[in-house]
C-alpha cells in the first residue's frame, strides 16, 4: 500500500491519496499571511490508524518548507495535533 500526500491548491486542499485514490482531504483556506487549515477527514470506510497524521504532518511539512505563512488551526484535529507535536508550533507563530 503506497500513501502520498498532495497540495491542490486549485481546490485548497491537500489529500491523502492510495493507489490512485483520494482518501483523505485537509481543507484550508488563504489569507494574506496565513493558511488556515478549516477541516481534515479520512474516509472511514478506507481509513487505517494514522493516515490523519500522516496527511497533516506532510501538509505541515509543505508548509514549513514551501512558503513563509503562518498556520492557523482552526480544524480541531489539526490544532490537537499541533498540541501533541510541539516542534510544530512554531508555524503559528510565523
């Protein structure tokens, strides 16, 4: 089983994709200076333990990585897993 996570900006969102198949999407919305993440669902029927966090922590990364705007959580998984992964807070402090 091969996961990807992709940015699709032209749907703001990034998904979570296996063999072919989105699974998974984290929406956000742009702001001047900021991205905010508005909602982050797995497919239940598809879903295995940490496809979630597999897709947040890869946007996160896209993020940190690609752009200099600041995170905000406003979907709670995404908050919840910034809570439990502080070496990522600093994205909302950009």
């Amino acid at each position: 089983m091969t996961l990807t996570v992709e940015n699709q900006p032209e749907q703001s969102r990034y998904v979570i994709v296996r063999e072919g198949e989105v699974i998974g999407v984290a929406e956000y919305e742009h702001r001047s200076d900021a991205i905010v993440f508005t909602h982050t669902e797995v497919d239940p029927e598809k879903r295995e333990k940490g496809m979630a966090s597999t897709l947040v922590q890869a946007a996160l990364d896209d993020v940190r990585d690609n752009t200099g705007l600041r995170v905000i959580a406003a979907c709670p998984y995404v908050r919840h897993w910034i809570s439990e992964h502080p070496d990522y807070a600093d994205l909302q402090a950009r």
